[in-house]
C-alpha cells in the first residue's frame, strides 16, 4: 500500500520532479531548499484572496535570503481554470495597489492550464499545469539575477514547449506516477 502525499508534499515533488528536474524553470534549483509553500483549503474566494494577502505581506517583510519564493496553493476552489485566471487578475489587482509590483512578480499555474490558442489537450499546456490551482510568487531581484546566467532566456518557454512534447502524457506519467490522481489528469 502506497502512502497518500499531502497537497504541500505533492506540490514539492512536482516542482523538484518535473519543474527542476526536468529544467523547466533554470532558476528554481538555487532556492529549492528555501522555498516556502502555502495552502488554502478555504472554498470561500474572499478566505482564499486574504490568505494570498498574508503571504503577499509575510514576503514583503521577510529578507529575501529568508524567503526567497513561494508557491501559493488553492486545494479546495477554482478548479475552473477561466474562474482561475478571473481570481488571478483580482491578485496581480492588489500585487500593483500594495506597490509591490516590481519587487515580486506572480506567475500562473493550474491543473487545467491552456495557452491561448492551444488545444486544450496539447502537451505544451503542461509547461504551466500543476496539481493545484497556484500562483508562485517570485522576487524581481532574484530574476535579474538569475537572467544574468542564463543563456537566450527569452527561449525558455519555447524550449519547454518542445520538451514536454517529446515526453508526452506517457512520458510525465512515468516520470511523476503521483500525477496519475491529481486534478492535472483526472477531470472533475
């Protein structure tokens, strides 16, 4: 019999599986063993927007060595991804009237994660698909930082488009079975 992983241990698995692992974000290694994830398992929009505040606050006080990055998990709500992104655009809302637009910046997840103009089945979707509905909230600093080492960082997106079409369904399953139950797989 296989132990159930929490929600946090399968979002830290993902991120060093897939999101390290596989390269997906040449940045997140670094500050693997500082990051910092949060979850609501609130179903009330307003709990859910009032927890992501607190986190928002806790990383406006914290020293960036302290706490470099958070994922920001939502378990129990916005399973619908255009309901997601509506929350989203309220978050990266309170992100510019809190001023700290410019010093953290917020990047989209979501287990239903479709790249305008993509079909909703095609791999380069799970680039951005995650177990959870998340926002990861990350310093500006630590970017131009990292940008500083990469080479052609404007092809990232690309370059992780193609490999997960090379790994495919099949391939990712094999790489994290623990997907093979979560909200990326399974349909609601």
């Amino acid at each position: 019999m296989t132990e159930t992983l929490s929600d946090i241990e399968l979002t830290r698995l993902w991120v060093e599986k897939l999101v390290v692992g596989e390269g997906l974000c040449p940045f997140a290694h670094p500050v693997m063993d500082k990051l910092h994830i949060e979850a609501s398992t609130s179903q009330d929009l307003e709990s859910i927007t009032r927890s992501f505040l607190s986190l928002l606050n806790e990383m406006q006080l914290a020293d960036d060595k302290d706490l470099p990055t958070a994922l920001f998990i939502v378990t129990h709500a916005l399973s619908d991804f255009d309901d997601y992104l509506d929350w989203l655009f309220v978050c990266e809302d309170l992100l510019e009237q809190t001023g700290l637009e410019g010093d953290i910046q917020l990047a989209s997840f979501h287990p239903r994660y479709e790249f305008e103009g993509e079909d909703a089945n095609a791999m380069t979707n799970y680039t951005n698909r995650s177990p959870f509905p998340m926002i990861h909230f990350i310093r500006e600093n630590h970017i131009s930082e990292a940008l500083k080492t990469v080479t052609k960082p404007e092809a990232i997106p690309e370059r992780n488009k193609r490999h997960m079409q090379r790994l495919g369904k099949e391939g990712l399953l094999n790489l994290m079975p623990e997907l093979a139950e979560s909200a990326i797989f399974v349909k609601e």
